[in-house]
C-alpha cells in the first residue's frame, strides 16, 4: 500500500505496526526496517523542516517524528535493553545467579561510605583499615573510586566486609551515585559538631533511591560542640530514625580519629546485613560484577578495580566490561599482593584489558576472547551512534539563518587519571549554567597523559585542554608551547569548575545597563553665532559631566535621545563636571531647540557584572 505522498515523495505507509530501532539509529537503518529508499526518507525529513543525511545519527525525537508521518510506532530501544539484546544473542544472562538455591552461598556485605565534605569519611575508612590514603589526597578530598576489604568480628565468627571509598565533593555526586549502585549498605557519615549538611542529605537521596538500608555513623564524637542526640533529631526529616527512637536505623557515635568505636561500626554493619538482606550468590559460574574505576598505568597499562558480585574471577578469564575487554593477565589486592581467584564481593585490581572501561560499567566473563571483542565492538559502535545523535543540533529550516550566526562556544579536551573521575568532571562541566549565549562542549575525554593527537586535535578546532592529575607527555608540551595551546592543570575537581565557569562567563557578550549621572532644568537659553545654542542650567541632582549622553525632557516626554554634553562652564570657566546645587551653561552638540523648564538627563553605559 503506497502511503499519500509527502512533499513529492511516496513511502510504504505503515499501519501502526511497532518499529523498534537502537538509540542513535541513521535513517538507513529505519529504511532497512520498512524496507524503503534512505534517500526518500532524507526528503520527507526534509519538508518536515529537518536537514540529516542518510547515515547521520538522528535523535529519538527525529524517528519518533518521522514515524508518525508513515504511521509507524517508533520504540527506541534503551541502552540497557539493547545490551540485553546483545548477551542474549551470545546466550549469556547478566545479573543473575546460575544453578538453584543450593548453589548460592553466604558472601560478605558491600559497603559504601558517604557524607559531607570534611565530616570524615577517608579518616573512618583510614582507621579501618590502618592506611593514610587520606594525607595523600589533593586538598584532602578523595579523587578515585577504591575498594577495599577488612575483617571483622560478630559473635565470635570472623567475617569479611567490602567497603567503596567514593569521593566526597559535591561535584561528584555522578560517581557517588554510582558507588550507591553496587552497595548493598550504606554508612552516612555526619560530624558531631557540625550536623546534617547539603550533600548529607544528598547522599541519603542516593542511598534510598538505590533501595540501600543505611547506617549512621556520628563522627567527631571527640569534639567539643559535638551533639550526637541533635543528629538524630535533625536525620528523623529524612526518614532515618534512630532505634532508640523506636526507628529501625541503626546510629553509631565514633571517632575515627581517635578510633572510638569502630568495632561497635562494623557490628552494626553486620547486624544491618543480617536482618535486612540476603547476602547469597553462586562462586561456581563465571564471575560478573561491576568496574568500580580504571585507570591507564605506565607500566601496567589499562588497569581496573572491580567488585566481583556473582560467580569467581580467575587469571585467564576472558573478560569484557563496557566497551573494553581483554583477558585477565594478573590480579592484585588491595595490598598489591597477587591473587589467583577472587570470589563474590572480592574488589580486585585486573591487569589485562585492552583499553580503559569506563567506571561503573558492568563486566562479565565470556567462554572466549572473540566473543568478548565483538560484545565490546558492537557496544562500542552503539555508544559512539548516541553521542552522535546527542552532540548534533537540530537545526530547522525556519532557524537555520540563527544557526549560521557565530555562536560563542568553549571547547575542551579532558584527560585524566582515571575514568570515573573524567566522567565525574565532564558531569560537573558541563552542567555549569550560563545561559544560552555560551556552549560547552567537551570533544575528546580519555585516561592517561596528554598525547601529541590530544594536541593536534587542539590546534585544529581551538580547544582547551584539561589534564586531571596527568601531565602532557615530553612533544606534546613542545607542540603545545610552540602552538600556543591552552593546557590547564588541576589536582582538585572543583578547582576546574571554577575556572572553567570564570572562562564561560568570560565570553559572554557584557550586558549594558544605563546608569543615570545627574539633572538640570533649563533656567534660561542664550543664543551664540560662536557656539549655538547654550542652555543655562540648575544641576537639581547628581552631578552634570562633560563628553556624557544627555536626553532632552519635556513636559515628562522625551524630545531627543543622545545628545552630547559638548561643552560645559561656569560662568566663563570650562568645568569638567558641575553638582547638585550649582548653576551652569551647557550645549548640546548642535542640537537648538531649547526652551525655559526642559530637563536634561545626563546619563552612561556601564557593564552589568553578571549574577
């Protein structure tokens, strides 16, 4: 049946049969699916008022548009659905446990700590476990995503627990929310002596949006000031009651300074899993879990600390995680000691992949390193289709001439030291809001040293380039020096955003406001052959100044707008400026028509600073 046609173009018409296409998808791959022309399409897309070829990505927006005008459901299937799509077509099942309930077996509870900046959250997770990450953190915030596992006891029985260490700024909220996803609980960290704070509360958001039991731990008991009961009081409002209270949240008063009570911490953690999970999985199928950070290391190259939450991971896996896969070559602990196999629950560091995954990203353990490399392409593909289709700007027919004006436009390059940080900044970056005058746009993100590409790619579209805890290596810095290339270091996230969001506000266009300078009635007019018409005048208010913009008032109307103050005395001395109160006799360039009782506004331009 041949659909009406559409600005000369005649198309299949659907009868509202569902169309499902990946996020990102050309119009070649929606012709494919009707088995139409792609370039009829590109035309009826056309009279519609958008401009895309054939092989672009196109937004949801654009298919689902383009449907409707052929009668089609467009469903654009969502990433994770699509990646279910895509192990199920290598027959793997994700996120669930092999065999029958027999098969699963006790494994040791996933931590992880939030709170407020400086309110003790690396200090707790030092004392814990006898390290000073925290002395080697720029600016005393935590950077990177770790993981670690410490033992502890509960009646008598020695049990394991895992414990994320997420950075604890508020620009990081992208990563803490992920922390929050492969938690089983989460320990909010609050200070004695300071109370529940802005990112407290956001950290409680995480947590119970994640479904996660939360415990309290009351920092800085040791303080003077400190007021544990005022904690409790204050965390009711967000639904943490404490079971003094008659709530079911469990609060424990510490000092991780002073390392009060840690042990009372760790029990309550224990009792939490107890009584609000089941803490099972199977050891004997092939290990899944989640990339909790990676990095690129100089000698080790891409390396990844992952939290195995199902199955067991052993050196010679294949593995894929994200777009990244590769064999496990060695596996190392938290105390860089080498290991064999890590079980449910076990963070370990994985040498061995092929490039950096991103954190966050889940990973699995396939039959064979084939299959892990076509999982990997084909993610890889689905991925760079949606940036495609999110970086490119719809542009109509109707705006097109807008479009074409220049834009001011601020674009960079990110490279850090590991993923999850990169993302966590191009998060923060490109959430700074400017208005609509200034885009940000981040073209290139990557783990490991600014290269001499890195550079290149700067020279060739004017970018800035932004190295987090990396250096530019040995030619790169030539090339950058010998380029003129901004390259921008930073140790401490919100250092960057700070003088990323000084530099946008840097190109905006200044906004003008007028300023009012002074008034004069016009007292009397003189008529000059010399020098025209000269107003003598009484200043009513402010000050009138030489070289100013005046308008001419009369009768609450204004006769004239910009006039020139050119010249200005009294008496019959030039003056540069005359007040409030004093009498003087002015011209208006070469304007004449002056009369007794007309007020003259002097008044200039001045920058607004912007809010």
């Amino acid at each position: 049946m041949q659909a009406p046609s559409v600005g000369g173009v005649r198309l299949p018409k659907g009868n509202g049969e569902t169309i499902r296409l990946a996020r990102g998808a050309s119009l070649t791959d929606f012709a494919d699916k009707i088995n139409a022309n792609p370039a009829s399409l590109v035309q009826v897309l056309f009279h519609l008022g958008e401009m895309v070829t054939a092989t672009q990505s196109v937004t949801d927006e654009v298919l689902e548009l383009l449907g409707s005008e052929m009668n089609y459901q467009v469903q654009v299937v969502s990433p994770e659905e699509e990646d279910r799509e895509l192990l199920d077509s290598f027959k793997i099942s994700y996120g669930e446990d092999a065999g029958d309930e027999t098969d699963l077996q006790a494994r040791p509870p996933v931590v992880t700590v939030m709170g407020h900046v400086d309110h003790g959250k690396t200090r707790l997770l030092d004392t814990i476990r006898k390290t000073t990450v925290h002395e080697g953190e720029a600016g005393g915030i935590t950077q990177h995503i770790g993981a670690y596992q410490v033992a502890s006891e509960l009646e008598g029985v020695e049990r394991l627990i895992t414990f994320i260490d997420t950075p604890g700024h508020e620009a990081f909220t992208a990563m803490r929310a992920r922390g929050a996803q492969a938690t089983d609980i989460a320990v909010i960290v609050v200070a004695a002596d300071d109370g529940v704070m802005p990112q407290t509360v956001e950290a409680i958001n995480h947590a119970q949006a994640a479904n996660v039991p939360i415990v309290v731990a009351v920092n800085k008991i040791d303080k003077e000031g400190a007021n544990p009961q005022k904690i409790r009081q204050q965390l009711t409002e967000y639904g943490l009651v404490a079971e003094e209270y008659g709530g079911d949240t469990m609060f424990v008063d510490i000092s991780a300074k002073q390392g009060v009570n840690i042990d009372g911490l760790l029990e309550a953690i224990l009792l939490t899993a107890d009584a609000a999970l089941d803490l099972r999985a199977n050891p004997d199928m092939e290990a899944q879990g989640v990339a909790i950070e990676a990095h690129l290391d100089r000698g080790r190259g891409p390396v990844a600390t992952v939290l195995v939450q199902r199955g067991t991971l052993r050196v010679g896996d294949s593995i894929v995680a994200g777009d990244a896969y590769g064999r496990v070559r060695r596996m190392v602990d938290e105390f860089n000691e080498d290991i064999t196999e890590a079980t449910p629950s076990r963070p370990v560091q994985v040498i061995g992949f092929t490039s950096v995954p991103g954190a966050g990203d889940t990973f699995l353990v396939v039959e064979e390193d084939r299959t892990a490399r076509q999982i990997a392409e084909r993610r890889s593909a689905r991925t760079r289709a949606a940036q495609n289709a999110q970086k490119r700007k719809r542009i109509s027919l109707e705006d097109l001439d807008a479009a074409l004006k220049e834009t001011s436009q601020l674009n960079l390059i990110i490279k850090g030291d590991n993923s999850g940080t990169v993302e966590a900044l191009e998060d923060a970056l490109t959430k700074i809001d400017v208005g609509d005058e200034v885009e940000l746009r981040v073209i290139h993100r990557g783990v490991g040293g600014i290269t001499e590409g890195d550079i290149n790619l700067a020279i060739a579209d004017n970018i800035i380039v932004i190295g987090f805890n990396v250096r530019a290596e040995g030619k790169a810095t030539e090339l950058a020096n010998r380029e003129g290339i901004d390259v921008r270091y930073y140790s401490v996230i919100y250092q960057a955003i700070d003088e990323i969001e000084a530099a946008l506000k840097g190109m905006l266009k200044p906004i003008y406001e007028e300023v009012e300078l002074g008034r004069a009635e016009v007292r009397e007019v003189f008529r000059s052959s010399k020098v025209g018409t000269i107003a003598g005048c009484m200043v009513m208010s402010g000050e009138i100044r030489r070289n100013t913009k005046a308008r001419l008032i009369r009768d609450s109307v204004v006769v004239q707008e910009g006039l020139p103050i050119s010249s200005l005395r009294r008496f019959k001395d030039d003056a540069t400026e005359v007040r409030e109160g004093f009498e003087c006799g002015l011209t208006l360039g070469s304007y004449n028509d002056l009369r007794v009782g007309d007020l003259i506004e002097t008044y200039e331009m001045r920058e607004k600073p912007r809010g």
